[in-house]
C-alpha cells in the first residue's frame, strides 16, 4: 500500500482532520498534504512523527516481494 493512502485511511478512521493530525503530529499542514498526495521528496523525521501517532514506523521494504520470495524456495 502508498504511503500517502496509508496514511489518509488511518487519519479518516481516527477521524482527524489534516489540520488536527498535523498539530497532533507536530508538523505543518503543508507537510500533511503533500505526504496525502504521494510527494516523493518528504522528510523521514516528518513522516515518522506522523506514523507514530498510529503506532508505525518506517522501514525498509524490498522492492519485488515475489522476486525475493522465489530466490529463498
């Protein structure tokens, strides 16, 4: 899943606001609606003070799960 999505549906069910998650996450509202409309270019720090009002973190992914998945069987 995006992040931008990600973090739009756990806003939505925590019933926030953009205004509200970002004075709760202590950032600006800007911040909140690029991170919503998929930005690439974020502040990790940001977008963590953010996740961690949900309980998450950031983290590495591999890129190709399948691909990874094949070279393990």
């Amino acid at each position: 899943m995006l992040l931008s999505k990600f973090v739009k549906e756990k806003r939505n069910a925590a019933k926030l606001t953009q205004p509200k998650l970002a004075e709760k996450a202590g950032v600006g509202l800007r911040f909140i609606r690029e991170l919503e409309q998929g930005k690439q270019t974020l502040r990790m720090d940001k977008v963590n003070q953010v996740l961690h009002l949900f309980g998450y973190e950031t983290g590495a992914v591999p890129l190709n799960r399948k691909l990874l998945t094949e070279e393990k069987g």
